[in-house]
C-alpha cells in the first residue's frame, strides 16, 4: 500500500506526466457529458422502450461500447464504432490493393494519408448507419417522444449524430497526441466501465429478488469473473522467446557482437482484432432477422439468438479463422528472417535466411493455435454465463470483447505510465519495473 501511494505521490511530481494525465481525464469528462445529451427533438422522458430494446443481446453490446448513449438516443449515439469499422476496411486494403501498400511503406506521411482515408470511410459509414438509427428511433419510441417526425428533425438529427462520432473520434485523437494512452481505446473502455454499476446492480436485484441464490451465489459469480479476469491477463502477456544469436564482428582491433538475444512472438498477437471482425459478420442476419421480423427464415433466426449453439459455433470458428489471418498480416517471418541475416543473426541449429522464414512461420502457426481457441472460449463465455442464469447485462463482462478491451488498454495505459516513471527514475507501478502490454496490437 504505501508503494502505491508513493507511486502516485512520483506520477504527480512529473509534470508532463501529470499534465497529460490531467488532460485524459478532462476529454473523457468531456465524452460522458456528450453521451448523455438527447437529439434535438426527442422527449427524453419517452426513452424506455429503447433501453429496453439495448437491454439484452446484440444491442446491448453496441449500447455498451458507447458508454450507454446509444440507449439514451444520445448525440454521441453511434460511438466510435463507424471509425472502428473504417479502420477494419482500411487495413484490409493494405492487404490487397498495392496503393495502400506503398502508404504503409512511406512511414509518418502515407499514415497520415490513411489515417485521412480512415476518416472519408468513417462519413460515408455514417451515411448509412446515422439514418437507420432515426428509422429504428422511429420504430421503437411512442410518436409522443418526438417533438415533430418530420423531415427538418430527419436531416437535422442525421448531420448531428455524424459530427457527434466526428467529435468523438477527434477527442480519441487529441487523447493519443496529448494524453496519456491509445484514446480511441480508452473512449471505448470508459464506455464499458460505464456500463458495469448498472449491470452489477441488475444482477444484485435478480440474485436477491429475482431467481434467488443470494450473496452466496453472487459471491460464487464475481470469484468466477476474477479468474477469468486472470486467465485474460496471462491470455494477452504469454509470449514464446525465440533465441537468437549475433555472430562476432571485428573493426579495426576490436570484437563486437556474439550476445544472444531472443524475439518475444506472442501467443495472441492479434489481440481483440479477430473478435472484432468476426462480430461484425455476426451482424448481418441479426440485422436480416430484424427486418424480416415474424416472417424470417430458420438461418436468421438461429442467428438472432446470441446464445444459441449454432450462433456461437459459427463466433467461435470465425474468431479462430480471423486470428490466423490478422496474426499473418502483422508478423512478417520472411522481413524478420531478412533483418536477423542482415545483422549478422541466426536462430542456433536454423540456417539462416529462407529455412529460418519457415521455422518462425511454424513456431507462429503453432502458438496460434491455442491462443485462438482461448480467444474464442473467452469470446463466447457471455453466451455460457447467460445461460446458467447470469443477467445478460453483467453477462457481457465475462469475457468477448468487452473484459479483453478492458484488459488490454488497462495494461498499455500502465505501460505508458510505467515508462514515463521509469525515465526519470521514479520506481514504477510493480516491482519488477515492467508492465507487459498488448505493443501494437494496442489500437483496437
């Protein structure tokens, strides 16, 4: 205890490091207040049948990531989630089309060109998803809860909901510029630990007036959530230490080299990524169940159905399909084989160049495997948990995307925290002086 305090007394000492501190709180004030503004136009009163629509399944995860203002029909509404997506089909391209190759290779200026391109996406995402949610305010809300439903309150709402996600990417922007941490990242967890009294509340009141169990079984629940919590942590830091060793190099009279180093490759190096695009694909026959209505097929209706096998079968699959591809994409072994033999490395008993790209392409490919299927089992515990009767809501914090957000950027923000104390040679947050992040794969 009186480590932390003197941690916290040092992290104040730093000036820049208190300012920045400072500031990323003062943007993610900013953001809360932002999501509990109502559209113009719209009866705040009349909003219970939308919380009751983000009260249980898919929804209720978008609801979560934007901190409950999607519920609150909120000018922040639509989140972060469109430049998420954008940020999805932008780094696709740079798989497939050579233009944004050659931006990848250009370094601080072709990022900031995708970075640009990020953002046209994003508009023309909130093209489409800014009046769908007028048409589903439309469809859910009594005509009472609007002032008028005309075509002024349409376009009007349409331009307001577009700069609110415009603005809260800009706040995300300004957080990793001059704050403290990745704030896209941290915009989406404080969204999510904004949703946690209210989840933990509800499963209070079913425990103890609903199905029963008491302090007993809730007592029984958050030990489970702790150590599902710990095994996400050991999930995100396990890594696997390759040796390498650089062979003795002589200028002039003098030896250098001949130190044996080792390349840390992670078990999950594609981090919440795979969750992320395999629950987008998840949308689309939630989304055609929710036009079909009575009417939809068998196939959207066993979609529709979070907790249901064959819906999380098909998660499950497409997470570990996504976590081979976004892991090839982000690990070169054919560029790390290059560097080595460039700078006089090799892997003892590996010949260097070609056979050294294979073998750390099957040391990846074998350490990828079971970090997938973790991924996946931690992906689709909500499903489980719900099952054996936890409250939907706090169900969510039992693994998928949620508790691994929450775990990732919890530990970069104390790695970034770690390193600012460490410089100055203040102790850090642990004793052994070193948090383990998620590295790159830190902006989600």
């Amino acid at each position: 205890m009186r480590r932390f305090i003197n941690t916290i007394k040092n992290i104040f000492k730093i000036e820049d490091l208190r300012t920045r501190i400072l500031l990323t709180l003062g943007f993610i004030l900013i953001y809360r207040l932002g999501a509990h503004i109502v559209l113009p136009g719209v009866n705040p009163n009349e909003l219970a049948a939308l919380e009751k629509q983000t009260a249980d399944g898919v929804l209720s995860l978008l609801d979560m990531f934007s901190g409950g203002a999607f519920s609150n029909a909120s000018i922040f509404a639509l989140g972060i989630m469109p430049y998420i997506s954008a940020s999805i089909i932008v780094q696709l391209l740079g798989i497939a089309v050579p233009y944004f190759q050659r931006l990848q290779r250009e370094g601080e200026s072709g990022r900031k060109k995708m970075n640009q391109i990020t953002r046209y996406i994003t508009v023309l995402i909130l093209l489409l998803q800014a009046p769908t949610y007028i048409a589903n305010l439309r469809s859910q809300l009594p005509p009472e809860a609007f002032i008028s439903f005309d075509t002024f309150f349409k376009i009007s709402s349409v331009i307001i909901l577009m700069a609110g996600t415009m603005f809260v990417m800009w706040l995300g922007e300004r957080i990793t510029d001059r704050g403290i941490g990745n704030g896209i990242s941290l915009i989406i967890m404080v969204g999510i630990i904004a949703r946690l009294p209210y989840a933990f509340f509800a499963e209070i009141l079913v425990r103890f007036e609903g199905v029963g169990g008491g302090l007993l079984i809730l007592f029984i629940e958050l030990v489970i959530l702790f150590l599902i919590f710990m095994v996400s942590i050991a999930l995100v830091q396990a890594v696997r230490r390759i040796p390498v060793q650089y062979a003795k190099r002589v200028v002039g009279n003098k030896q250098y080299g001949g130190v044996r180093q080792y390349i840390p490759l992670k078990v999950n190096a594609a981090g919440v990524m795979p969750i992320i695009f395999a629950q987008a694909l998840m949308f689309v026959p939630i989304m055609i169940a929710g036009f079909g209505g009575d009417n939809m097929g068998a196939f959207a209706t066993a979609f529709s159905n979070y907790t249901g096998f064959w819906y999380n079968l098909t998660f499950a699959i497409l997470i570990i399909v996504f976590t081979y591809f976004y892991t090839a994409v982000t690990i070169n072994p054919q560029q790390m084989a290059e560097d080595m033999k460039k700078n006089g490395g090799f892997i003892p008993g590996i010949k260097p160049g070609k056979k050294t790209a294979e073998f750390l392409d099957s040391i990846m490919s074998r350490i990828t495997l079971p970090g997938s299927i973790f991924l996946a089992i931690i992906a689709i515990l909500p499903a489980i948990v719900t099952l054996a009767g936890v409250n939907s809501q706090f169900a969510q914090f039992y693994g998928g995307t949620s508790l691994l957000i929450l775990v990732g950027v919890v530990l970069d923000t104390l790695q970034q925290i770690e390193s600012h104390l460490l410089m100055r040679h203040y102790d850090g947050l642990t004793k052994s002086g070193r948090i383990k992040g998620r590295g790159s794969a830190s902006a989600i």
